[in-house]
C-alpha cells in the first residue's frame, strides 16, 4: 500500500474538511494535532530535521518487517519515541497546521528529486530511502486518516 505522489499531495485538501473541533473516531489527536504531528514525520523524510535511530539489531529488524508488510499500525499505538499524551501545539489554527504540513511534503517530493540516492534515519525503522520513505508516509498517514475517518 505505498501511495503515489498525487495522493499524497491530495490530503491537505481532505484535512481542509475537517472541522477543527472533529472529535477522533480513536486516539487522542484532534485534526489540528494529527496535521502537527505529521509534520514531524515529514521533517524527517524530507531531511529538515535530523533523528537518530532508537533500535538496533533484531528489534530494529523486526520493526522494518512491519514497516514493508502489508499490516497497519494498531488503533491507540503508543508513539515509540514521543510515549504518550500530545506535543504541544505550535500553530495558530488547523489551517496553519495543514499549510505547514503541505509545505513539507512538498519539499519531500523535492528533496528526494534532487538527492534521488538520499538516506533518512528514522527513529523507529532506521535509514529510509525514497522507496522506505514512502512505504513509511503512506502506512503513517493512512493510519492518521483513519482517526477521522478519511483515506
């Protein structure tokens, strides 16, 4: 299930239809949350911010096999790097946190266009190429989507 890049160009204008106040089908995120918080996991895809790797060896190892399987992440996961409860929030409202979201997906297009041989530590899978990156964005976003019951 990795996405094509016009999909994932489509999700700032499906989190537009969110109502702000939208309350989570699960989870504890508000959109406003999700869209903030995914802004992080694009940071890091698109080398804007820099993360070191959590795990080594075999529990790395069994971490990616779940990353390139076709199982989804679990509903109420605990974030393995965040634990839980929620960040604070930085931005003034959904819409500025959708923007700020846009803006950085965009930049993964294009730093992965301009660095075609880019690697990215993450901090729960370890380094992704483009083609992991995918593979990681298409499985996180799709299981963010589902909190509010968009795809």
């Amino acid at each position: 299930m990795v996405w094509d890049k016009d999909k994932f160009l489509s999700i700032p204008s499906q989190l537009h239809s969110l109502d702000p106040a939208a309350i989570t089908f699960w989870g504890l995120m508000t959109p406003k949350h999700m869209a903030e918080y995914n802004v992080g996991s694009c940071r890091i895809s698109n080398g804007h911010t820099r993360a070191g790797v959590t795990s080594r060896g075999e529990e790395l190892e069994k971490r990616r096999r779940f990353l390139f399987s076709d199982i989804s992440y679990a509903q109420n996961i605990t974030n393995l790097v965040f634990g839980d409860g929620l960040a604070p929030l930085r931005k003034p409202d959904l819409s500025a946190a959708i923007a700020q979201l846009e803006n950085e997906m965009i930049s993964f297009f294009e730093y992965h266009s301009n660095n075609p041989t880019a690697i990215e530590a993450h901090p729960v899978f370890g380094e992704l190429d483009f083609k992991g990156s995918m593979q990681f964005q298409s499985k996180h976003m799709a299981h963010h989507l589902g909190q509010f019951e968009l795809s």
